[in-house]
C-alpha cells in the first residue's frame, strides 16, 4: 500500500536527518508503548469480558548485535488492521500542507520544534533504521497484523495467525556514525543511558533481557531499566529541571523544554495533585476547531484519560500536564466528569492557579510573560467571553499593543497609571492590523492630545470588548463610537457656535444620504480629515461585520453616524455651496464613500463613486 502524500514527504524529511539528537526515537517508542498499556488497563477495568491479559504489564527493549536489530515491545491494547492503516499510514490532520512547507523552509532547530509539535513519534523510527516492522494484535481479538516499510513511500500490511496481545516495533538498524551522532542503538548501556535520560518517570516498567554469561546455577531475570515514579508525587525538591523537561515532552508530544513548570496539590475534602506546563510554542493545533485540549487524568496513579475536558476550559486549552485524583471511580466516563463535584472544585483550582502564574510572570520574568504572550494570549483572551468569574483575572493577566509603545504591550494597570488627569475611561480601537488603526481618521484627536489608545488587532477582540463593562473601575470606551469629549472649555464654546453655523449643511446631507447614514453631525474627533464614520455605542463594527461575512453569514445593515470635521476647507466649502443654492449632492456622496474607504470599509456602488470621482477631477483641471 501507498503512504498518504503527506506521509511520504514527513517520512522523507525524518530520514534525511532532521534531527542531530537520534536518540528522541526510543523516547518516542517507549512513550507510545505506555499510551498503549494505558489504555489497556483502562480498556479492562471498563469491560470485563475483555479477555484480555493485564497481569504483568511492561515494555521490554530487545537488542540483538549480531543481527542489528532493536524490537521495542509492549503488551498493551494493540491495533487492528484498519488502526494500522489509519494511524500509520496517513496523517489525517488539518494543516499538514502548511507545516510541511515550513518544514522544508526551516532550518535544523526549527524543523525539530515544528515536528514535535505535529505529534508524529512512530515515524522518528526511520532516523536509525533501514526497514522497520511493526507486530501487533489487539486485546481480545483472534489474529494480528504485520506492517513493514523501508520509508520510502510504501508499506506492506499482512495478516499474522499467532501475534501475541500488544504491539512489538522491530527496527532493522543503520549502521552506527559517531559523526552524525547515530549511535548503537544494540547495545545495551546505550539504552539504559537514553532511558534513564528520557523515560525514567514512565510508570510501567521497561526491561531489557539480562545481559552476560549466567554463572551455572544462578538466575537473574531481565532488568528493570527505569524508575517507575510519578514525578506528580516526589517532593519538588527531588525532581531536577531535566526530569521536568522530559515528563512535559511525554504528556505533551513537544520537543521543546516547558516554559513553566506548576505544581498543585490539594488535601481534605477533595485530594489530588496535579503537575501543569506552560509551552514556550503554541500547539500547532491552538487555533484549528479540532484542537486537543485538556489535561492527562489519573486516580491513584492509574491512567484514565488523555485531554481530560473537564478539568480545563478551552481557553486554556495550551496548558498540558497530569491531574492525579484520590477519589474518583475508575470506571468514569467523559460524560460523567461533566457533572462531578470534585471535578468542577479541581478545575477552579487548576484555573485560579494557571492564571495567577501567568500573571506572576509579567511582573517577576517579563521575558517569559511576552513568549507566553506572543504564543497563546490570544487564546487567553477568549476567557473574557467564556469565564465570567475569572474576567478581572484574564483582564490583569492580559497585556495590549497600545499607541505609547510600538513594541511592548503593555497590561490595563500600567495604562490606568498613565491616563490624563481626568480621564474616565481606558480607549481603544478594534481593526485588523495596527498600522490600519492607527492610520484611522479617529485617532486624530486623541493623537493631537496625547492620549493613549489601545490598538485591539485579534478577531476575539472584537467580541469580548462588548461583554467586558471595564477593568478596576475604569469603563473601556471604543473611539469608534459614540460622541468623544477631549475638549477643554474654551473649545466647547467654540464647538456650540460651530454647532449653529453647520446646522442647515449637517440636516441636508442628511437628507442625501438617508439610504445609508442615520446622522451628520460635527466632529470633536478630527483634526486633518473632512470627514468620519462612527457608530453607535452598541453597533456592531466593520471589522465585526466582515468576520461574519467571512463565516456566510450577513450581517444586518447598520447605519452609521457621518461626522464632519468644521475646519476642513472641504467642510466649509460644502457649507458655502450651500448657502450659495449649488446642489452638490455628487460631493456629498463623494465624502461619504471617502469616510468608509477610510476605516477600510468596501463601497456599495464602486462604479458609482468612480464616475463621481472622474467628474470632479474633470472640473478640477
């Protein structure tokens, strides 16, 4: 059979050395190895007609020098034909196009971090072996399947009448190159070297058969190359950085160190103790609808779930790591976790306490906070929309492009220090990029006073500032809407007389553009442009508008408010004509198109304001 596409060019990349460190592919095995025994041992508590054998479950690492083989074998739940095909054979994931050719661009260390995070362990096999084989037979079920393959584009799949229950991974090794860091995966103490380093913590026990010649008489059974203890449960004193490093590459299938590591334990009424990680690179999934998320459950140290949903909310759908419950059935099910008392008092915590570090971050290791930031504070922000109780949190954890630095966010509480005495709100405007806000007609004015604006440039910006009323006592206000008061006293008299000059200009362009404005008004928001659209305080933006559109779905029409800039000569000029009996409801229209380009809005008519546009440059020459 043909490895999907995408496979075959993954596999390509793997076998042409991707990685200088080889050893991560007995990590890889050994992790999935664990997964499989797993979910065995979950597969039997929940059926007990399973027939399946759970009485010494293990991975055991076979080298033979002599025939340059390593098989890595465990007796977990196996796979079935099809589960050989479908988890093998092809990646059936969104956005493996776009990752391949990032792959192809990046260089060593960039290719490393972009395939752990895509999550495709069994095929780092082929970094040390010529041809691997995979054996295996599913718990329970009669007959087990052979798959081979040389990577190079295809496999063969057969059946195999006496396959023993698991799954036992044979790979026919390279031979060894000091220099391109190959070593001799055959021999015993490099294996026991690569599992202590990378899968000690691993709680079931990889052995390897004893190695030597047996004194006559004597018996020594295989040896027993790992630990076996749940970092969870050791003293954070007694777990080095290094172990903490290579538990977050188990659960998480990174490749990368955690940016932070969070320990939680919790004792009386309900006992658990939980291990959290904060990645210093957003999961290639993050923003994809079929995202994983949630963490690893475990009661009493028996595995029960991978991405446990229930005990973290989706937008913190970054964090990675193990929940270790004292009190839970072991036959529970995702269904029943959504409704568990202990479970929804763990996941408050977990919440309370991943929030609190990243807020800690900021202040204590600003470096830290701005990857975090840069990776998943967007993610973090969709929290404002979802967790009502932890707002004011996501809030102050939260940090902002704003117009007072062009480089570093800044947080709400450092933007309240700053704000002009007076000042009763905290600005903002939404758009789709930073150099579109701040090219914006409505940024005139607080510009030219000097005021501070935040620059809002993610799509869930755009949502959550309506469901958010403000931070600390401070309201959040959109320059984009409403009336704008930065006027001192002086200008407010100046702005009433204005008020009654323009009156007879502001109702007649009303009249013109009844089909698309609800009001002309003067502006306190202008400074160089003649003209600005504006909504009302519950509008919904443009850039809102075009994400629906964006999704298929319209929109219903919103008027807006025009407002006029009195000091501009094309203002006064229209004032002018207008007292003089000219009818320029062409100039009118031209105006109003000009305002909507402006904050990148798309004209009804294109034809029409061409044709208007042509006509006054004609008369202009």
């Amino acid at each position: 059979m043909e490895f999907q596409a995408e496979a075959r060019q993954l596999l390509r990349l793997m076998i042409h050395s991707i990685y200088s460190n080889k050893d991560v592919f007995l990590r890889e095995l050994i992790s999935n190895a664990s997964d499989a025994l797993d979910k065995l041992r979950l597969a039997a508590y929940q059926d007990k007609d399973l027939g399946a054998d759970t009485e010494d479950l293990h991975v055991e690492l076979v080298p033979d020098a002599e025939g340059r083989t390593l098989t890595v074998r465990d007796n977990g739940i196996g796979m079935t034909r099809d589960e050989v095909v479908d988890l093998i054979g092809t990646i059936a994931r969104s956005g493996t196009a776009e990752l391949l050719a990032k792959l192809r661009e990046a260089g060593d260390d960039a290719r490393q971090e972009l395939i752990g995070q895509f999550g495709v362990g069994f095929y780092s096999s082929f970094m040390v072996a010529d041809r691997v084989e995979l054996v295996t037979c599913k718990a329970g079920a009669g007959e087990g399947v052979r798959w081979t393959s040389t990577g190079e584009g295809t496999y063969t799949i057969e059946p195999v009448a006496d396959a023993p229950q698991g799954t036992a991974v044979i790979l026919h090794l390279k031979a060894s190159d000091a220099e391109d860091q190959l070593h001799d995966y055959a021999d015993p103490s490099v294996l026991r070297r690569i599992v202590k380093t990378y899968s000690d913590f691993i709680t079931w026990p990889v052995r390897m058969p004893a190695q030597g010649v047996e004194e006559p008489g004597s018996e020594s059974g295989p040896e027993t190359l790992n630990s076996m203890k749940a970092l969870w449960a050791r003293p954070q004193k007694d777990v080095s950085d290094e172990e903490y490093a290579e538990f977050y590459r188990h659960v998480s299938h990174d490749w990368q160190e955690p940016l932070e590591t969070i320990r939680l334990a919790a004792e009386g009424t309900f006992e658990y103790q939980a291990l959290l990680f904060l990645p210093k690179v957003a999961p290639m999934d993050l923003y994809m609808r079929e995202a994983r998320r949630g963490v690893q459950l475990y009661v009493r140290r028996v595995f029960i779930m991978d991405d446990c949903e229930a005990l973290v909310p989706e937008y913190l759908r970054f964090v990675k790591g193990v929940v270790d419950a004292a009190d839970l059935s072991l036959n529970v099910s995702r269904e029943i976790l959504q409704q568990d008392r202990q479970i929804s008092a763990i996941r408050r915590r977990l919440v309370k306490k991943v929030l609190s570090v990243i807020g800690a971050l900021r202040d204590t290791e600003p470096e830290k906070y701005a990857t975090f930031w840069e990776q998943c504070g967007r993610a973090l922000k969709e929290g404002l929309l979802s967790d009502a109780d932890n707002r004011d949190t996501i809030l102050g954890a939260s940090a902002f492009a704003t117009t007072h630095d062009a480089d570093a966010p800044t947080s709400l509480a450092a933007y309240k220090e700053r704000m002009h005495e007076g000042q009763d709100a905290i600005y903002y405007m939404t758009g789709d990029s930073r150099t579109a806000i701040e090219a914006s007609p409505h940024m005139e004015a607080f510009r030219d006073k000097g005021y501070e604006v935040l620059l809002l440039t993610d799509p869930v910006d755009e949502v959550w500032v309506d469901a958010v009323d403000g931070f600390d006592g401070t309201p959040l206000r959109s320059i984009a809407k409403g009336q704008v008061d930065l006027q001192t006293e002086e200008e407010k008299e100046e702005a009433a007389a204005k008020q009654t000059e323009f009156a007879d200009l502001c109702t007649w362009m009303g009249e013109v553009l009844t089909e698309d404005v609800k009001e002309v008004r003067l502006s306190t928001r202008l400074t160089t442009s003649p003209a600005v659209l504006v909504g009302d305080e519950f509008d919904m933006t443009p850039t809102l508008e075009k994400m629906y559109r964006a999704m298929g779905q319209e929109p219903p029409k919103v008027k807006r408010i025009l407002e006029l800039n009195p000091s501009h000569p094309l203002v006064t000029g229209l004032r002018d004509a207008r007292a003089a009996g000219k009818d320029e409801s062409g100039t009118v229209e031209l105006l109003h198109g000009m305002a909507l380009l402006a904050e990148g809005g798309e004209l009804a008519d294109p034809s029409r304001f061409v044709g208007l546009l042509a006509e006054r440059l004609q008369h202009s020459l």
